[in-house]
C-alpha cells in the first residue's frame, strides 16, 4: 500500500513540474492565452509562494527552502530587492491590463511592508513575522559567512539605506498612493518621507543606518553605520525619491533636502588631484573604512555615479555649479586608469588611497580571525592579486563625457526644459519578440512557476569555505519579475495596434 501511494505522489509532482503549454507555435501568441498565464503565475506567487504578500529572492521548488540575500526563514520577507520590486511589476502590470486583481496583489505587498515599517519611518533588509525567532536566527545562520555578509552578524533593530532598502519601499508606497489615493497609503508613506528628512545629518548627507548606532564594533574596524554613506548609490536613491515626491505632491521640503543632498555631493568630492568620491565618510569628511572589504579610498564606480547625477540635477534646475566639480573628476579618472580598453572604456582599481592615489586591491588570505572570518590583505602592487574578486572595475569615461559636453552646451532654460520633457514623454509600447513570449508560456509548468538554475548559500559551508554557493534549480522571483514584464509589456504592444 505504502509503494501505491508514493507512486502516486510522485507521479503528482511530475505532472505539476510538466510545462504548463507543451506546444510550440510559430503563430504570434494570443493575448487571452498570455492573460491567462499571467494570472496564473500571479496567483501560484502570491497565493501560494508569499509570505503575507511579501517575497524573498529564491524558493527551492517545493518550497522547503528559501534565499533572500542570505538564507531565510519562512515568516520573513525581503525589503532589499524584492517585495518593493515586486510590487512594483505589479503596478506595471495592473496599468497595462487594467486587471484590478494586480493592484490587489500591490496593495497585499504594500500591507506587508508597512507591517515591518519601523516606528519611525524606515525599513531594515527584510521583516520578519515571527521576531521572537529573530535573534536565534542570527547567531545561527546570519552571522555564519566567512567572508563579507558583516551587516548580518549583529542586528541593530534601525532602519538601512543600504541597496536601496527604505528608499525602494518608500517609493513603492509613492507610486501605489498616487495610483489609489487611498489614504490608508499616505500616512505609511508621509512616515517614510519624513523619516528620511529626520535621518538627514545638518550638512546633507546621510548615514547607512538610523537611528545611529555605534555598538557593533569588529574586526578592529569602528562601526560604519553612522557614518555619510554613498556606498551602493544609497544617497542617490535617497535623492531621486524626494525629487519624486517633490514632483508628485508638492511639498517643498522634500526637494530642499535633495539639494542639500546635493551640497553635500560637491562638499564630498576629493582635492582636485584626486577628484573623485568615495563610500563613505567620517565625521571630518574623510574617506572611511566600512566593511572589512571595503577600504577607506577614492571609487572610481563611486565617482561614475555622483557623475551622472550631477548632470542630472543641472537638467532639473539648470545650476551650473552642479557641473564644475566633473571635469576634474573625469581628469582623475583617465590619470588613475590602469588600461584604455577602447570606446572610452577603461581599466582602474577599485579602490585608491586618499592622498597618495595609490591603488588598493584587495587580496584574501588562508586566515582567520578568532571567530572563524576570513582576513583580507591589501597591496598596491596588481601583480599580486589573484583572478577574480573586487579589485579592478571598468568605467565608461568616454560616455560620461559625452554626455557632459552635450548637456554643458545648454543654457540653464534648456536644460530644465529637456528635463520636463523627459517627464512628460509618455513611455511608447514597446515591441516584444513573440518567440520570448512563447518560449515563456512554454517553460512554465502547471502550478504556474518558471524554475530557473542559480546558485544559493549552502549553510552546512559556510565557514569552511570561500563562497558557500552552490547552484539550485528554484522558484526565482527576480525572474518572475522579469518575466511578468515582459508579458505585459507583449500585452500593451498587442493592443497598440488595434
């Protein structure tokens, strides 16, 4: 009897892992069948996948395991690059279909965020609905990576900029407010704004964390978290979503705080013979160390961004002052390059020391410290380093300056009226290849799931190895992202045509 009922158990598992249309077309894929996809991957992600609406990176297929930038517990959900993100598609998607179900599905990703929304405004990496189980999870899981992955080894129970943590959901909240006006949203949302006007220190910069904390100090390193952070575009993100709210409902604090963000850009930049930026900053507005992998220096990768933002902001008000502080940083940029790799592209460190421009590369040893972290080493010598891991990045500098030359050449009324026009330009329906379409319906399978082979944390490693990955077969919700884009993007190019 026992062999007869895991037959037909497995035999149920192979059915529901069957592609979910086995046959191929060459004919153009008809909208109903695409809607009927999208739906069904919808409702098998938030019905059955979802964690109170909210998600994670990656699912083993049975859901018996699950990923966001570490490994999860069932009762957490991801603010980091995923419940926002998410949320997000389903706003695309509900604007293109019309289909009041995907804002239903919004509104569920919005109820988990501002579930996990600290009292002061702001999100940490991930919420979790069971916290009594949070701090066990720490010591045994977050806390276990030999290298890098420090921010998970002590929780501080503030709020992060980090990888666009806050600033994701709060401008998810934005544009769900505006799309329902439905109060229930605005004070969420007015929370979150005001926290990042709260957060913001008097000279325009911002910390990674807040409330500040200064009590995890490790690795011989102070703790980084107070200190200005441009690290992972974290400022930026904070600037474009005040310009944003300033735009969408007029509230003029939110972009004076984007200026003063941007006063502290200018103040930030190094001396004119290393006019770049770094990470982050100290309480004298120098180059700090954060992470054990993150060197106190000048970023080319850095620079690159607060670049393009600058000339940003000259489109938004057509100051000129906004862009003075680029062509020294460009100059910087081509004296630092390692190699010109051709088209404007060039080779440089990831890292040079403030002061001599020494380059910084980064080197990892067969040592550990005394809780078992692996140790790094630094050299200025790139003979040394070995293939692989952060130590050059390539910049395309002959795109930042032609870009710069172009937008320079305006006259301050050009520039602000290319950017409201930039604003106003209402997105075309873009064309989407019918075979991409097909190849999607085809490769889900009759739960409604795409899988997709990435490689996740194995913890049973972790401390025994350099990169504790190893490559799964999983349920991927950045995919499903993707995915359910591009059906609607199809769906939106379908109807433009009738």
């Amino acid at each position: 009897m026992f062999s007869t009922v895991k037959t037909k158990i497995l035999f149920i598992v192979f059915i529901c892992t069957l592609p979910f249309n086995s046959s191929l077309s060459n004919a153009e894929p008809q909208e109903q069948d695409v809607l009927d996809a999208m739906r069904k991957a919808s409702e098998f992600m938030v019905d059955t996948v979802s964690c109170n609406g909210g998600f994670v990176y990656q699912y083993l297929p049975d859901l018996s395991y699950r990923w966001g930038e570490a490994p999860a517990r069932p009762s957490q959900i991801w603010v980091q690059g995923s419940t926002p993100d998410t949320g997000e598609m389903f706003l695309n998607v509900y604007t293109i279909t019309g289909d009041a179900y995907y804002l239903k599905c919004a509104k569920k990703a919005a109820n988990a965020l501002i579930y996990g929304q600290h009292p002061l405004g702001g999100w940490h990496y991930f919420i979790d609905f069971d916290k009594p189980g949070l701090d066990k999870w720490y010591k045994e899981v977050f806390s276990q990576f030999k290298w890098g992955m420090e921010e998970y080894r002590h929780y501080y129970g503030n709020c992060t900029y980090d990888d666009n943590t806050t600033q994701g959901a709060t401008r998810f909240l934005l544009r769900l407010y505006m799309t329902t006006l439905d109060p229930v949203y605005r004070e969420p949302l007015l929370k979150a704004l005001d926290f990042i006007l709260m957060s913001q220190y008097p000279n325009g910069g911002w910390p990674q964390r807040y409330p500040l904390r200064y009590e995890f100090v490790h690795d011989g390193l102070a703790d980084y978290t107070s200190y200005y952070t441009m690290n992972d575009n974290s400022m930026r993100d904070i600037i474009d979503v005040l310009v944003e709210a300033w735009e969408k409902l007029g509230n003029e604090a939110y972009l004076k705080a984007a200026l003063r963000g941007m006063d502290f850009m200018i103040l930030a930049q190094g001396p004119e013979e290393q006019a770049g930026w770094a990470e982050q900053y100290d309480v004298n507005l120098k180059p700090a160390w954060a992470r054990t992998h993150e060197p106190s220096g000048y970023m080319p990768r850095q620079s690159e961004q607060c670049i393009n933002q600058l000339m940003d902001f000259y489109l938004l008000t057509g100051d000129r002052r906004y862009l003075k502080p680029i062509p020294p940083a460009i100059r910087w940029m081509e004296r630092s390059s390692f190699k010109d790799l051709g088209n404007g592209r060039f080779e440089l460190a990831r890292y040079y020391e403030a002061g001599t421009n020494k380059p910084v590369f980064q080197i990892k040893t067969g040592r550990v410290n005394e809780e078992g972290y692996g140790l790094y080493e630094y050299t200025d010598n790139p003979d040394k380093v070995v293939a692989g891991g952060w130590t050059f990045t390539t910049v395309d500098i002959g795109r930042m300056e032609r870009r710069y030359d172009r937008i320079s050449a305006l006259t301050p009324g050009e520039a602000i009226a290319e950017y409201k026009a930039l604003k106003d330009r209402k997105p075309a329906a873009q064309d989407v290849d019918p075979k991409e379409v097909q190849e999607l319906l085809n490769s889900m399978d009759k739960r409604g799931a795409w899988l997709y082979e990435v490689k996740v944390y194995d913890m049973s490693i972790t401390m025994e190895s350099e990169d504790p990955r190893v490559p799964r077969k999983v349920i991927s919700t950045p995919h499903f992202i993707t995915n359910m884009n591009i059906l609607a993007r199809y769906i939106g190019y379908v109807r433009s045509k009738d």
